[in-house]
C-alpha cells in the first residue's frame, strides 16, 4: 500500500531517538521523548486551501523538524508514519 497525501499535508516517518545517552545510560521506554524529526515520504499537491494558495515548501527525502504534538499517526504494513499538514513542519534539516 501506498500513502498519498492531500492537499497541503505531508507524510513523514518518523527518525527513532538514540535510545542511550551520549555518556552510555540506557533510557527506558517511559523516559524516551517522542522524537520530532522526520523524513519525508510522501507530500500533497498543495493548491488552494482555506481560500488561500499553499505553495508546497518540501520534497521527499527532506528531513525536517516538526511541531511536537502536530498531525495524524497512522500505522501501515507494520510501519509508523505521521500525516502533517505542512504548516506544522517548523524547519528543514541540512547537512
């Protein structure tokens, strides 16, 4: 299966936190933060949304910083993605 988004909104899966800190402690599922990068998989037409022209600022294989509680958590063949609109995406990440 395949995820295609809509309009305005971006797939991104998510990139898994370190799970030990830089001075080797192991961190507990509990203490692990929920992460906030992410690599795009898929992004939507962009066009006219809310009577305004969204102009779409991201292209797959980005990876970006995204707002902490933003979008819709979705599950497909066993892997996890979040559905963002591209308004929730705070910044790209360059090398």
């Amino acid at each position: 299966m395949k995820l295609v988004p809509l309009a305005d909104r971006v797939v991104l899966k998510p990139i898994v936190a370190e799970e030990t800190t830089k001075s080797g402690i192991v961190l507990p599922d509990k203490a692990k933060e929920k992460p906030q990068q992410a690599e795009v998989i898929a992004v939507g037409p962009g066009g006219i949304v809310d009577g305004k022209e969204v102009v779409m600022n991201v292209k797959v294989g980005d990876r970006v910083i995204y707002s902490k509680y933003a979008g819709t958590e979705v599950k497909l063949d066993n892997e996890e993605f979040i559905i963002v609109r591209q308004n929730d995406i705070v910044a790209k990440v360059e090398d």
